[in-house]
C-alpha cells in the first residue's frame, strides 16, 4: 500500500423634490429586487421508468408527451428541466408499484444521461419502500432505484456546486458510474449509494471505469460521518479516483467490498487512487475514524489505497486489506 472558508425638515424647490422623489423610487424598487430570490428551488418528480427525453423544457413542467393526460416524469426529462431552472432543484421518485425500479438509461438509443450543470439533489430514497443504511454494523439500506447503464456512460456533474447524488443503485454503465468535473464544482456529495453491485450490495455489475471519479473540483465529499451516508462501491474497475483534486472527503465507506463489508467484491484496480500532476491533489482525506468515518477497503486487485502524488493527504484509521 502506499499513502502518500430630526431635525427640522429642510424646505426644497421643485427641482430638487423631483430628483428626490425618483431616487427614492429607485431606491425602493433596487431593495424589492435584492429582497426576491431569482426563482424558488423546484422539485420534480419521476414517475416513470422510461427514458424519453423532456417535450419542452420552456415549460418549467417535467413531462415527455404534452398529448397524453397527466405528466410522464422520466428522470432524463427531470434533469433536463432541473439544468434549465434557476437556482438549487431536487429530484425525486414516485413510481408507481412495489418493488425495485429499474431504469435502462439508453435503452431508447439517446446514450447517457444529460450532464448535471445546476445545482441538483437526486433522492433515490424517496421512492416507496426505499431507506438509508440505519445499523452500526453492517448495512440494512434498501435502495429502490436502480440505474442499468449497460447501455449509455454514467451520470456526470459539471459546474454544479453543492449537488447531492444519495440512495440510487448505478452499476454496468460503460465507463464511470459518477464522474464530477470541473475547477468551479466544490461541496458535491455522494451518500448512501451502492455503485457497481445489485440493489443489495452482493452482486457485481461493475461499471466499465471507476465507480466514482473526481477530477479538478474541490471539497466533495463521498459520504459524511453519519451511517445513513454510507456508499457501496465494489466490483467496479477502479474504486475511486480523485484526480487532480483538492480538499475531498473519502469517509466510512464500503470498496472492494459486499454492503456488509464482510464479503470480497474487490474493484479491479486500487480500493481509492489520489493522482495529480505536480503534486496539485492537496489536502484530501481518506477516512478519519470518528463518528463512523473509517473506510473499510478490501479485496481490491491493486492497493487499498495509493497515493500516486501529492501534498497534504491524509490516510487516516481505515480497515485496509487485499487478498
């Protein structure tokens, strides 16, 4: 292995009233504007398995056929709506039926999902019957959204800062299952998915590349120091790659492991790689043993854990093994 934030009014002419009267105006009207939000964050919600695109995302409405009674909200339309709205939006589910929803992104012929550009929340857990991690030891989560990516790449976040990914199953997508990009993207949150397994954390539908891969943002965060947050991600090619990339927190984490953390199923490459160019991956984190921050990291083909460069990384009381 290795490791590398009153007086008496004043008498005024007519003139001077007018000039008045207008900055006053202007004045009232500059501090309604500074006082009204751009626009009200808005939720959509999925209630459809298909990947039909939006009909029109002018309409502020999440709905692939104007023609048919009542909206059809797929999450492709859901998304493209949410990056034409002003302001932090959040997706969730109400798919009609019990069980686990499977959405086949592609499967229509129109590849991978639109690419994340505003701020988003996407909560698979609000789908019927689905609930976060809640044990101390092992993992009872029971995700209700799955995305089968064997036809498309994986979900992209680009220049949306503060985005949250949480409760979706993400395997057999062709390259990464989460990719997040940009030098302008910080605060982006990856909690309580399962990436590259089934929806119950024992199988392997690995994803084509890493599970999650983070280039050039800055402070994400794959899962915070609560259990409900914890991630799954095995049986991927590679684990997770921060890559050029700064302040990121890798905490309390299942790699190369089942949802237990018990089981071998080993990500193909290293459990997490921190790589850089010119020792610019400052200042991440990987794990930190409070509050149920350690990783375990298991059963990987390479390192549990490498540093390839970098400066300010901290390896700190994880469970660190390979077989």
């Amino acid at each position: 292995m290795t490791i590398q934030t009153r007086r008496e009014a004043p008498v005024w002419g007519t003139k001077t009233r007018v000039v008045a009267g207008l900055l006053f105006a202007a004045m009232t009207v500059a501090s309604m504007m500074a006082a009204t939000p751009a626009q009200a964050s808005t939720t959509f919600i999925v209630n459809s398995t298909a990947d039909a695109p939006d009909a029109s995302t002018a309409s502020n409405t999440c709905d692939t056929d104007v023609f048919v009674s009542g909206d059809q909200c797929t999450l492709r339309a859901a998304i493209q709506q949410a990056n034409a709205t002003i302001g932090a939006d959040t997706i969730n589910f109400s798919i009609p039926g019990t069980g686990v929803k499977t959405i086949a992104v592609g499967a229509t012929g129109l590849g991978a999902l639109p690419t994340i550009t505003e701020q988003l929340t996407i909560d698979g857990y609000t789908q019927a019957g689905a609930h976060p991690h809640t044990k101390a030891v092992g993992n009872d989560a029971a995700p209700k959204i799955v995305l089968d990516g064997s036809k498309a790449s994986g979900l992209e976040i680009r220049d949306a800062s503060n985005s949250l990914i949480e409760g979706l199953v993400i395997n057999s997508f062709a390259g990464s299952g989460i990719d997040i990009f940009g030098t302008t993207v910080v605060g982006t949150r990856i909690e309580g998915n399962f990436i590259g397994t089934d929806r119950s954390g024992t199988k392997e539908l690995g994803n084509g590349g890493d599970g999650i891969f983070v280039e050039n943002a800055s402070g994400a965060t794959v899962r915070s120091n609560k259990a409900a947050s914890r991630n799954v991600v095995s049986g991927n090619v590679g684990g997770v790659d921060l890559f050029l990339e700064s302040g990121t927190q890798v905490l309390g984490n299942r790699i190369g492991t089942t949802a237990s953390g018990a089981g071998a199923l080993g990500n193909d490459l290293c459990g997490v790689l921190v790589e850089s160019r010119f020792d610019t991956a400052l200042n991440n984190e990987i794990g930190d043993g409070t509050a149920g921050g350690s990783n375990t990291i298991a059963f990987n083909g390479r390192d549990g854990v490498e540093i390839v460069s970098g400066l300010g990384n901290e390896v700190s009381r994880n469970s660190v093994n390979a077989w």
